[in-house]
C-alpha cells in the first residue's frame, strides 16, 4: 500500500493550530497536550516532536514564522531549510558560548597555574643563588687555604711557628736567662720554659698555624739539641773526664740529633783561674787546667753531628741562641740541594751578565755554566736548541751515533757575539761540554776530562 499523503494546504492548518495553541501556552502557562494537535499526521507528529523536543526551538520558530507575512505562500520545504539555518546558528552560539567559557576558565586556571609556577621558579632561582654564593664562598675559602699552604710550604710562618724549649736549670742557674729571654721577646720568637729529659738544653719543635692546622701535619720536632754550659761546669766535666759519657747519654735520647755543646765565658774563666793561680802560688787550692782544646777536639772527631760553640758572653750568647732559632724554622722550608745545585746559586755568572736572572731560575743553565771555559753567551746557545739537560743527554746517549759526531754536535749552535753579529759555538766548547757530561770518574780533573783522559781510560780497562 502507498503511504497516505497528507496535502500540504492541510499541514499549513495543523501548523498554524499548533501554533496557536503554543501561543495561547505562553499567554497561560498551562499544560498543552501536544497528540491532539499532532493526530492529523504521522510527518506532522514526527515535526512537532523533534520540535517540542526543544521548547526554546519551539518558541524560535513560532517567531520565525510570525516574520513572513506571506503564510501562504510559505512552503514546507522553505520553512524545514529556514528552520534548520536557525538552529544551526543556535547550536554554533551556544557552542561558542561555552567554548569562551571553557577558555575563560582555562585561562584563569592557568594564570593560577603560571603564579605558582612563577613562585617556584624564583623560589628555585633563589635556591640556586644560595647554591653558588656557597659555592663562591667555598671556592674563595679553598683558594685562601691553598695559598696560606703555598705560604707555609715556602716558609714565611716559619719565625711564627717554630717553637724553643728552654730547660728551667738554664734560666735559673746561669747569668744567660736574663739575656736570652730578652733577645726572644725581642725578635717575638715563642718559647717554653720547660723541664727537658736532659738537663740545660733547648729543643725546638715547628708548630703548624691554627688556620691550616686541618689540611697539615702537626708539629714536628726540630733533631737539634743545644747544650748550654757555664764555664766552670763545663771544666768540671772535662776534669773529670764525663764529658765523653754525658755525649753518649744525649745522643741515646736523642738519636738523630745534631748535638752542641755552648760554653759560656770558657776561656776567660780558664785564664783568670790561671792568673789567680799564678799569683798565688803558695796557696794549692787544688785547681788544674783543664784540657778543653783537646775535649772540644775529641767532640768533633770521634762522634757524628757532634759539635761545639764557645761564647764570649752572655749577650753573644743570647744572640746565638736565637739567630740559631731563627735559622732552624728557615731551614725546614729550604730547597734541598742537588746535583745541579751548583756553585752557590750561580754565583760564577759575571754581574755585568744580561741574563744572569735567567740562569739563576735555570738549574741546567747553572750546571752548563758551571763547566769550565763555557760562558754564558755558550750555555744560552745550548739551552735554546736543547732545553733540558735530559734532551741533550738522550742524543750523547744514543748508541747510534758515534763519539765523534757527539764531540762536535754542538759546534753549528749559534752564538751572539758580543760586539754585534753571530759566530758559532766551536768545535773546542762542544768537545769539552760532551766530555764534562759524559765523564764516568768524579776523581779526574776537568782539565784532563776535556783532554780525553776519562775517555781513554775507560777504553783501556
């Protein structure tokens, strides 16, 4: 069967019944029962349910349709388009109304979200402020010890750190205390008074500063004993032959000790018990002349880092004991010598020398200048094609090469003239410099090394 088809001028009256009708719902606030106006349909009921689905659409296109005059000549088809436009315009506002206030929202949160950030990120910032500051501080702290270490390692706490042990029989017994404490004081030198295991010494001990006491060693004690005797007690000794045994007592306590043995007005205490004696002749008081010369002799002969110091004094007395100290804490912090230590800091460089600063810091520079007949001009030849001594070396110690090109591997070098112009080093400097080096007997002369005598005499054995 084919579907009934309702006309169209007879859906206009449905519609405009329905129309009425939710005319008189608006005026009324009633309750509409919607099948009736419905009932003439199955498409008109299908319309005006997916229409009062909606009551807002409802009531929008009851005012669209109020807008065309023209009822009748308004067709289904252009009011279902119309219609439609108008909801799509409804639906696409409302989306965007709720898309703004979904932005809205979302920008609000995020301004919340951006001022908490905000706070971390400066609260961050400030912990990495700290941070570095510490670090800063740290750094600069580290600094600051490395270079009161460098100060301490060349010495320059040294007069402040070393400490001197005076043994109280010294100060109390003597006429030196009085002077000897004063000239300490003077020269702001700490010490003790203290009770030694060996009776009228001083020892020395070097004390490491407070402020680097954390990344050093402790003290340490100083192997140096110094013996402090009047003169009469010191003849007493030797009259009664126990000096040999008070030596041998010190050096059991102290082993590695450098012993001596100070004598306060020796000779002269001596020469007035002479005089006294001679003088009176008949009155025997028993004393004889002690023989010093031959017990200070025997100090130095027959024990090691043994040895003596007589004082006119007490004031020279004073100031030896401390020019001693002062020498001691230096001492502690003074290069060692070596091989290349020659000739006293190279004092062989004549003062008139351009570059005698240079050979002073140079160690090879002063072994080069310390060879005999090799002038400065020749060491700096020497050192500009071969900086160190090991560079030198390496070649005179290739098997190789023969001795005669060793000999003469030096005479192209060249040389700054002394008035203008440059000259070669010479056959005769490089033979004598190959020679000097290479010389395997300590105990043959230089002048013999240069004319091959070590040469010769290795060969022939």
């Amino acid at each position: 069967m084919n579907p009934k088809v309702v006309p169209e001028g007879k859906i206009w009256g449905r519609m405009k019944q329905c129309i009425q009708l939710l005319k008189m719902k608006r005026n009324l606030n009633g309750i509409l029962d919607l099948e009736i106006c419905l009932s003439g349909s199955a498409n008109l009921i299908q319309m005006s349910e997916n229409c009062f689905s909606q009551p807002t659409c409802l009531q929008d296109d009851v005012a669209l349709v109020d807008d065309y005059p023209d009822k009748e000549n308004f067709s289904m088809e252009q009011m279902g388009n119309t219609l439609n436009a108008k909801r799509s315009l409804k639906v696409n506002s409302n989306k965007k109304n709720s898309t703004d206030d979904a932005v809205g929202k979302k920008k609000k949160m995020s301004k919340e979200e951006r001022m908490l950030f905000m706070e971390e990120k400066k609260k961050k910032k400030e912990q990495e402020k700290l941070q570095k500051a510490a670090l800063k501080a740290e750094a600069a702290e580290l600094k600051k010890m490395q270079k009161e270490m460098q100060k301490w390692e060349k010495g320059k706490f040294a007069q402040k750190s070393i400490v001197a042990g005076i043994d109280a029989k010294v100060v109390e017994l003597g006429s030196v205390g009085g002077h000897l404490l004063t000239r300490f004081a003077e020269k702001g030198i700490k010490y003790r008074i203290i009770s030694n295991p060996i009776a009228r010494s001083i020892v020395w001990t070097m004390t490491v500063p407070d402020h680097i006491s954390q990344s050093s060693p402790q003290g340490t004690e100083i192997p140096y004993v110094l013996l402090v005797y009047e003169a009469e007690e010191f003849c007493n000794l030797v009259l009664n032959e126990s000096l040999m045994d008070q030596v041998s007592l010190v050096q059991r306590h102290y082993p590695s000790h450098t012993i001596c043995f100070l004598t306060n007005r020796l000779m002269a205490h001596i020469n007035k018990r002479e005089k006294e004696h001679y003088k009176n002749r008949t009155n025997n008081s028993g004393w004889r002349h002690p023989a010093v010369e031959e017990a200070l002799a025997k100090l130095t002969t027959h024990f090691v880092r043994v040895h003596s110091r007589q004082c006119i004094d007490e004031a020279e007395v004073a100031e030896h004991v401390v020019g001693l100290t002062s020498s001691l804490a230096s001492c502690q912090f003074r290069k060692k010598l070596t091989r290349l230590s020659v000739n006293a800091n190279g004092s062989l460089v004549p003062k008139d020398c351009v570059d005698k600063n240079l050979i002073k810091k140079s160690p090879w520079l002063k072994a080069l200048v310390a060879i005999p007949k090799v002038q400065p001009r020749y060491a700096i030849a020497i050192w500009k094609k071969y900086p160190t001594m090991k560079s030198l070396l390496s070649i005179y110690m290739d098997p190789s090469k023969s001795v005669h090109e060793k000999e003469f591997l030096l005479k192209d070098l060249t040389v700054e003239g002394l008035l203008g112009g440059d000259r070669r080093l010479g056959e005769v400097c490089s033979k004598r410099v190959y020679r000097v080096l290479m010389a395997q007997s300590g105990s043959i002369k230089t002048d013999d090394v240069e004319d091959g005598a070590d040469f010769f005499r290795s060969h022939s054995n």
